[in-house]
C-alpha cells in the first residue's frame, strides 16, 4: 500500500476544511506568516520565476495555464496547453487582452518556463508544456500549501503528496477552476486589491506579513518593527515610484501608516487591512484543501464524481 493511501484515510474521514474554520483558526495568523516566508523564499531561490506569480493578473494567468498542462491527455496529442485554449481561458476570466495573454505565452517561453511539445500531428497548432524549473517551483508552492494545511489540523497532506505526485497534478487544476470562480479570490477587497494588481504588490504583501510578531485579532491596529521601503524596493526590484503609490493609497485610506512622521517609527496595519487580506488567502487555502481530497478520492477510486463519496 502507497504511503498516501495510509496517510490518506484520516484526512478523507475528517474531510476538508471550510474557509470560515481557516480564517477563525487561532493558528491562522501564523500559518500565514509561515506561507509568506515560503513564497518569498521562492522569491529568493529563483527571482525569475517570481514573474509567474509577480502579480494577481500574473497569477491568475499561471494557474490557467498549468491548468491547461496538467490535464493533457497522453492519446489526445491536440490537448493539454495551447495559445487558443489559454488566451480564451483568460479573456473569459477577465484577467487579460488576448495582446497581453499572447505576450506573457512568449515571455515564459523565452525564459524556458514553458516548451513547445514534439511532434504534433497538425502544425497549425502550438502545443506548449511546462518545463522542469516551472514545475518544481509549482509543486514547491503547493506543498507548502500542503504543510501549513497540516499545521491548522494534524493533518497528512504533505508526506501524502511527496509519496504520490498524482495527487498535486489532479489537485492544482480543481484549485485554480474553485478559485477562478471564486469572486473573494478573482477579485481582492480593495483595501488589499491596490498591491495586488501591481507587480510584486502580493510579495510585498507578504513581506509585511512576515513581520508582524504579535496578532491580536481585536486589536484595531498591529505593529510591526520600523523598516525603510527601500528594503523591499531594493528586495523586489520595484521602482520606489511604484513602491511609494502603493503606499500612499493604503495610508491616505487609514490602512497602514506609522507613529511617526515621515515613515518613522514602528509601522502599524489596521485591522481591516489585515482582516480583508486574511479573508482573501482562507479562500485559497479552502480551495487547496477541498482539492487535496478531491484528489485522494480520484487516486483511491477512479470512478468516484467527487471525493465526498468515499
């Protein structure tokens, strides 16, 4: 018996959890600081491939398009990932321009983030597929999914995963479909929405995340130690332009600012900053988790509809 099929059982029983048992979750707040470092020790490993997720258009793109590889059937050589399938994916989810979607196809090729696949029968179609360095790096951000799942309930996503990597290519594409009609997750709480549509707004987001050491939930604000922006511009290769626009939207708005003047002294978030931002990533852990055991199910019965007939 696989590892997966043991370790499985229990979390199948349990089933997965709700995105309000996340978010009201008193070890939430922390598995939060504990996803930011992980993607932003992504960041660090390989900033190139930070451009895959360097925004939220960016990153809904990439979910469509690993989407669209990972269900390749190996007897349809037409399907799987392909220029016409991804930028109507897109245009339908609102997320680009069919100039911009064609222009972000090319860039990740040029990056060797996605290949064209051999021998196509008909040559009027481009078959594209992910390639090693995007893949791992894929598999790298679902898994830390997967361990801070594990933190909130006891779970054994992670050890499950690692045994059998059938489980993340069925689960990442029943993610990205629960999320790309998920209008918390499609389109953020403005509060956080300003930082998100800009490039490298969500890892900033996360930067600030990883700094704060003491959550209180009631609190109407949370601090966090002082920082210079240039930390972070010089950190994400931003433009302190861009930096500082991001700023000052959320400051004028009463969401962030600092005890003292000129951006000194200890930085403090405001609750519905920090509620709204909180709220928009339960969602996506909600739907991660509904996919793991989707995925189970399929793996432990491939006839089964959904994992909630097991």
């Amino acid at each position: 018996m696989h590892m997966h099929q043991l370790n499985s059982e229990h979390d199948l029983v349990r089933g997965p959890m709700s995105r309000q048992q996340i978010l009201t979750h008193a070890d939430f707040p922390a598995i939060e600081r504990r996803i930011a470092g992980h993607l932003i020790a992504i960041h660090d490993k390989s900033p190139r491939l930070s451009r895959l997720k360097a925004s939220h258009r960016k990153w809904l793109m990439t979910h469509a398009l690993f989407s669209l590889s990972l269900q390749r059937q190996p007897d349809d050589p037409l399907s799987g990932l392909t220029a016409t399938r991804f930028i109507e994916t897109v245009m339908k989810l609102g997320a680009a321009s069919r100039n911009t979607a064609t222009a972000y196809l090319a860039e990740l090729v040029a990056y060797k983030f996605l290949r064209d696949v051999p021998d196509i029968p008909d040559r009027r179609v481009r078959v594209l597929e992910t390639t090693e360095a995007s893949f791992t790096a894929m598999q790298s951000w679902f898994q830390g999914h997967m361990a801070c799942l594990d933190k909130l309930d006891g779970g054994n996503r992670e050890a499950s995963c690692q045994a059998d990597e059938r489980i993340f290519r069925i689960a990442q594409p029943r993610a990205a479909a629960m999320l790309m009609n998920d209008d918390v997750w499609l389109e953020p709480a403005e509060t956080i929405g300003h930082f998100l549509w800009s490039d490298f707004g969500g890892m900033v987001l996360h930067d600030l995340i990883t700094r704060i050491e003491h959550y209180d939930p009631n609190a109407e604000r949370v601090e966090i130690a002082p920082f210079a922006l240039s930390t972070i511009s010089e950190k994400y290769t931003l433009s302190a332009t861009n930096l500082k626009r991001m700023f000052q939207k959320a400051e004028s708005e009463g969401l962030i600012g600092w005890e003292l003047p000129r951006r000194r002294g200890n930085m403090w978030l405001s609750r519905q900053f920090l509620h709204d931002y909180f709220n928009w990533q339960a969602a996506k852990f909600a739907a991660l988790d509904e996919a793991y055991h989707y995925a189970i199910a399929r793996i432990e019965n491939p006839g089964l509809r959904s994992w909630q007939s097991a």
